[in-house]
C-alpha cells in the first residue's frame, strides 16, 4: 500500500508541542510520555481532514465558497478554456490519461479562494478542541505565534503545495503557495462546475460559477479528500453515557463553529462528532452507500472473534432512531449484555468494529487514541495484528500510544515484511511495508527557542524495536530490584 499521496504536517509553538514535522503514512503512530501533545496534534490532524476532506456524502462546504473579489487578469478566459477541455474529455472518444494544466491566473484564484477560508478553518480547529478561541491554543504567551505548515503533493509537479495557517491576536490566516506545472485529471465534481459555467456564460450568474469552478479545482489541489473520524481516549466513557448526554451536547458541539462567540461549548467538537456519529448508527444515515467495506467487515469479525469473545451489535429502539449497543458473548444464549455491563476491554473495542462495519471506509483516516487501553498485553499485540489489515483494507490508521507491547508487535509486522516467506510460520499475520510505516516519538518541550519535541524513530533492525525509551523505564526498575535483593552489592 505504498502508492499514497505523502501529507507532511508541521507544526510550531502549537499548545504542548513547541516543533513538530510529521509525514503521515498508511499507518501514523505517536508514542512518548503523557501530557507531550500526541493527541493535541492527533486533534490538529482529525480538524484539517474535517475541514478539507469530504463528508462521506460529497465534497465539505468549502468548496462551494463564493466571494465578491473579481478573479485575477486573465483567469475568466483560461476557465472557460479549462471548462471546455473538461467537456472534451466527458466524450467517448476522450484519451484516458488526457489531463489538463492549470494557469498561473488559475493558480492565482486558486491561491485567493484558499486565502479567504482562514477564518473558517479556525473556527474548525477551535470546534474539535472545543475552546472559544484560538488564543486558548498558543503554547505560552512568550513563544512565537502558533503556525501549522502543510505540505502535499500535487499532480504534474515534484514541488508540493504548501498551505501556512498562523494565529495572530484573535485572526486566523492561511496562505497557499502553489507551483507551476499542476495537472488536473477529470472528476465529477470539477466537470459539474465547469459544466454549470458553460452554461452560465454571460449570464448574471457567471461570476458566481466561476468562483464554484476554482473552489473544485481547490479541492483537487489538496489531493486528500477522504474523511476522517476519531475515537477518544475516552470513548468508553462517552459510549455508556451518550443517551444522558446526547440530547443536550450534540448540537452545541458540532455547531461550535457558528455559535455566538461568547458561549464556550460543554463539549469538544471531537466529542461531539463522536456521539453524533454513533447515533446516526441507529438509522443507517451514513449518506451515500459506500463501497469497499467487506474487507472492513471481515477485520471486524476477526476482532469480534480472537479478542473480545463476542459480537458487537446496533438496534433501533422501539419507534424512535435511537442506537441501543450490545454485546453477545459466543455461547450464551440469554442475548445481549448492554455495553455498560461488558468488561473495559469490550467497551473499548466495539466502537472500532462498529466503526470499521458502519462508519469508515477505503481511503478514510481513522484515529484511535490509546488503543492499548484496558487491554492485556496478549490482546494489544493480536490487536495490532488486526490494525494492519486495516491499514491492508485501505483505511489509514493513526494511533497515540504508550504501549510497548504496541511497538514490538508493530516492529515484528514490519521486520517480517522483509523475509522471503513472509507469513513465516504465522499465515494469518499481514506484514506492513516499512514505508507505510512512521513512528514518531512525543517528549516534554524545553524551553528555549527552538526546542523540538518531537521527532521520528526508525526501527532497529538488530533489536526489532522502535527506541521509545520503555526499555530505560524496565532497566531501571530492574536495576532497583537488584539494590534491594542485593543492598549491600555483593556478586555471587
């Protein structure tokens, strides 16, 4: 699963995390000590991907943006040429690899569309992290102003795009910087625009379409448009409490973005989505079918069956789309166990198999925060096992974790990637391509300029481990035991 599409996501002075550059890969992991901005940047990820990716029913909002600023010299012509070549290309005699180039006018609109989403975006982050604004996000007040720099690869070019959004007093901005060279291939939704502006030339609505036409080509400059869903670290917490708290959280969470700014929201946006999310379960409303889940469902299942013991399921509750989570463990024949009953294990599991049948599909990223959590070290490691045939299925996984049990399982996926026979005496464990892999270590900031706290860790390939510093946490309790078995320091 190599052929992904690289999003390097750096950060600086952004809450714990004083530096960061992470690229994110088929599987992303975090690790390190508590309290060092895993899942603070987790969160930053799960924003960017809410604001730009999808919905699982089409393009997000953005896209559909329109402005009163008139389009830079040039770029009205070089779209109607654009919109032209993409009803060429709707024909059957059409070349399948015929692609089109942007312009530098086109480019330049490009840059102006993505410039005026600033304020949305942070809107959006302040929603997941569920504050009332952006100030609440800076790392100290004597530090540099929070900035978060993305950079994505684009199509016809081996320059990426760069996207810089920076906090100011109480602004947000966000500027593009877009090569020369970037090829556009057919798609339904630019095709609609350009259709739409075809039509519409020399008519009122002509400004207005052109300004849809550039927010699709936006989005093709992004490349990345799958969604992307979170599972807290304390989804066990939410699950069991989401009749009591879904009625009064949802709506003011998930509608943060927009609220007055005076009223900070009770719940993080991220939470919010979540319960939101499992209650949409009850009725199915997933928007439009999606398709490659069967491979997902059978991950599902494998779950189901080598660590929780018993199927997960979803009800509707008599007359009303309401979600109602059970747990049947193979061989009882007295049904269900509501999740409140289950053991901490089953409970923190079943929303990864209600989400790989339900939610999640190919291409999506999904983050799962301490999957270790209530978990025995025999059940992290198949656990992880399962998590690379997720990331086999086309999911894209992103964990925070302080698990070596995590780690070594991982590094023995990725060291058996490397062996001739591959299953070598374990069929039924997938290997992950080194490639698809990046572990990066979180550490408390410093507090000089510059200070980096986070970095990425390669594997051993002697001791088969990623050095995350657990193996100094046993020595020195080892070395503890021996003073106290041997206080004086006598050796046999």
């Amino acid at each position: 699963m190599t052929n992904h599409h690289p999003l390097t996501l750096e950060v600086t002075d952004f809450g714990p995390v004083a530096q960061a550059c992470v690229e994110l890969r088929p599987l992303t992991v975090f690790v390190g000590p508590s309290n060092t901005g895993k899942s603070w940047l987790a969160t930053l990820v799960y924003a960017l991907h809410r604001y730009f990716g999808n919905s699982p029913s089409g393009p997000g909002p953005w896209v559909w943006t329109t402005f009163d600023a008139a389009l830079p010299e040039g770029a009205g012509t070089d779209l109607v040429r654009i919109a032209e070549q993409f009803r060429r290309l709707a024909s059957p005699s059409a070349e399948p690899a015929e692609h089109i180039e942007l312009t530098a006018p086109v480019t330049a609109a490009i840059r102006m569309y993505l410039e005026q989403q600033s304020a949305a975006i942070g809107e959006e982050i302040e929603r997941c992290f569920g504050v009332d604004t952006g100030a609440r996000l800076t790392r100290r007040e004597s530090a540099g102003r929070p900035r978060i720099l993305l950079r994505n690869a684009v199509e016809g070019t081996p320059t990426p795009a760069v996207h810089e959004l920076t906090l100011g007093d109480e602004t947000w901005t966000f500027l593009s910087t877009i090569p020369s060279g970037v090829r556009i291939h057919d798609n339904y939704y630019t095709w609609s625009a350009t259709d739409r502006l075809l039509t519409g030339l020399d008519s009122e609505a002509q400004p207005r379409l052109e300004w849809e036409v550039i927010g699709t080509l936006a989005r093709d400059v992004l490349t990345d448009h799958h969604p992307a869903f979170y599972l807290p670290a304390d989804r066990t917490g939410l699950m069991n409490a989401h009749g009591a708290m879904v009625r009064v959280l949802i709506r003011s969470a998930t509608m943060g973005g927009i609220r007055g700014a005076d009223t900070e929201p009770p719940l993080s946006g991220l939470r919010g989505d979540f319960l939101e999310q499992l209650v949409e379960m009850a009725s199915r409303r997933q928007g439009v079918v999606r398709g490659g889940r069967e491979p997902l469902r059978r991950v599902g299942e494998r779950i189901e069956d080598g660590v929780l013991g018993g199927a997960i399921r979803v009800e509707s509750l008599p007359g009303i789309a309401y979600p109602r989570f059970t747990y049947h463990p193979h061989g009882w024949e007295s049904g269900g166990l509501p999740l409140s009953s289950t053991s901490s294990m089953v409970s923190e599991l079943a929303p990864v198999v209600l989400y790989l049948r339900h939610v999640v599909a190919p291409g999506d990223l999904l983050i799962i925060d301490e999957p270790e959590s209530h978990l025995h070290p025999a059940m992290q490691v198949a656990f992880t096992r399962l998590l690379a045939e997720i990331v086999g299925a086309g999911v894209r996984i992103l964990l925070t974790t302080h698990s070596e049990w995590v780690l070594e399982a991982l590094g023995n996926l990725v060291g058996r990637s490397r062996l001739a026979n591959r299953s070598n005496g374990k069929a039924d464990v997938k290997p992950l391509d080194a490639r698809d892999v990046g572990v990066w270590l979180f550490e408390a900031a410093g507090d000089g300029p510059g200070s980096k706290n986070v970095q990425e860790i390669a594997l051993d390939a002697d001791t088969g481990l990623f050095p995350s510093g657990f193996d100094t946490v046993a020595a020195a309790l080892h070395n503890e035991w021996a003073s106290i078995a041997d206080p004086q320091g006598n050796a046999e």
